[in-house]
C-alpha cells in the first residue's frame, strides 16, 4: 500500500541533489511528505558499542542529513523523513517506489557516453517500478523554480490504443498542483502512401491528422470534465511518436509518458517512446506504468 509520500533516492552527487530538491518542491505542492533514500549494501547496523559501524556508515549519514538540512531551509513546514537501507540500490528503491506516490531520481547529462551509461540504476528501475518514476538531472531542479520556469506547461504524450488512466489522472493533477496548461500530444508516423514523389500527399495526411484528432478528443473528454479548471491544449503531430513527446517538451516543464506494464515476453522493458524522452527531453521526465 502505498503512502503519502514522494521518495527520492541520493547517492551525494549534484543530480540525487537537484531530484531531491524537484521532490521536495513538487511533495509540497501536492500535499505530501518525503522520504529522503540512501542506500548500500554495506551499511553496518549501528549499535551503542560500535564506532566502527558508526565511521563506516559517516558518509552516507552525511549524504541524506546535507540534503535534509538544505530543503529543510528551502522548505520549513514540509515533513521529511530518512531513510538508510542495507541493500542494493536498485531492490531499496523498487521496495520504496511500492511504498510511495512518486519516486524521483537524478540523471546525468544526456552527451552521448552518459547517455550510454544511463541505465545502470535509473533505467532498471524505471522500467520495473510500479509506480511513477521521475528522473531529474542536475540544474533542472533549480531552473524549475525561475519565475519564467513556473509559468511553463507539461506535457503527456498519449497513445490511442488501450487504458491509460494511471497516466491521464498523474498529468492532470500535475498541471492543477502547478496552475499551468497541459498540453496532450499525440504522434503518429505517415503511411507509405501518404508518400509521393514531391513531398507529402496533403489529402492523405489531413485525413489520418483529422481521424487522430477525433480519437485524442475522445480519449481527453472525460477527463476535461472531471477537471474542468485545467486548460488543455492538444496536439496531433504527424511524426514518429518519440519525435513528437520529445519536441514537444522542449521548454516545458515536465513531460509525462506511459509504460505499460505487461509487454511481450520478448519485448524491452522500456519501449522506444520512453527510451527517447529519458535520453533526450531537455526538462525532467516522469514514467508512468499502466496496464
């Protein structure tokens, strides 16, 4: 079951610091609490008669009251806890994910050896958890909260195709929490024979634009009403659907995607939509598994 809560895990480098600082802007902003995660496999269990233990677990008692210490200053009246775990890094945070509203993490910089290097934690974890996942690189959190950077929309890259509530109610409540626009987009790649040989046949693409449309619409209408005060903006893109998301939340403030949860057995974790916005978003991005 999970709690009232949105846990972020640090490791003591500048991009857990600026997660942990996204986490505890957005914690606020939704009225909840924060877990503060560090974990390793060898913290030592401390007892009254053991230094030893003490000295060998210095560092990553140090890593989690710094970051508590400086959101505590950020944040006064926001509650947060911490959280030392015994294990590796990848089963303490999936444990945590289950436990928690959201779990937000840092990434690094998206040249092209990080990006490589990427999923070794965040993208194992990404692709198992069953709650939302957040990844944030360093500087993003402390540009979030620019005045100009406050008034950017979000963004949710939608699929027509099967259920995608989990995703839909996330992205409308981020963009109630925040009082900005979010904005739908939906991409969809042309058929071979919308192809001739000068350029694009404009009858074919206004048709598949146009058919697009009506679907997003109807995907969208029931929640415009369960959310009347949010403003939607909604886009049908006729491009790949990872082109479209990741253009798409250029200059925005998150973009949010959907991850389903059952795949073929021989499929990736993580399909190419999702692949492309964690590599290649230019703002913090949010997976949300779904059936």
């Amino acid at each position: 079951m999970d709690e009232q809560v949105v846990t972020v895990g640090l490791d003591g480098s500048p991009e857990s610091l600026a997660a942990a600082r996204w986490a505890a802007d957005e914690a606020k902003r939704r009225e909840l609490a924060l877990r503060l995660l560090h974990a390793w496999v060898m913290l030592s269990p401390p007892t009254p008669d053991s230094p030893a233990a003490d000295d060998q677990n210095y560092w990553a008692k140090r890593i989690v009251h710094d970051a508590r210490t400086e959101l505590g200053r950020r944040h006064p009246d926001l509650p947060i806890t911490e959280e030392l775990v015994a294990e590796e890094a990848e089963t303490a945070l999936l444990d945590a994910a289950a436990r928690s509203r959201m779990l937000v993490l840092g990434s690094r910089g998206m040249e092209p050896v990080a990006s490589f290097f990427l999923g070794d934690i965040s993208l194992y974890v990404v692709g198992r958890a069953e709650r939302p996942v957040v990844l944030v690189r360093a500087g993003e959190a402390d540009e979030a909260r620019t005045p100009e950077a406050r008034e950017r929309d979000v963004v949710v890259g939608l699929s027509l195709h099967g259920p995608q509530d989990n995703l839909l109610e996330f992205a409308y409540v981020t963009a109630f929490t925040r009082g900005v626009p979010l904005r739908a987009v939906h991409g969809t790649g042309l058929p071979v024979q919308a192809f001739v040989p000068w350029g694009v046949d404009p009858g074919i693409a206004k048709e598949l634009a146009g058919k697009a449309q009506r679907e997003l619409d109807a995907v969208l209408r029931p929640w415009r009403e369960k959310f009347p005060r949010v403003r939607v903006i909604d886009e049908v893109r006729l491009e790949s659907p990872a082109q479209a998301v990741v253009r798409a939340a250029a200059g925005s403030g998150l973009l949010m995607i959907g991850r389903r949860r059952h795949r073929a057995a021989l499929a990736p974790r993580l399909g190419p939509v999702v692949q492309a916005a964690v590599h290649h978003a230019t703002c913090p991005v949010a997976v949300i598994p779904h059936e």
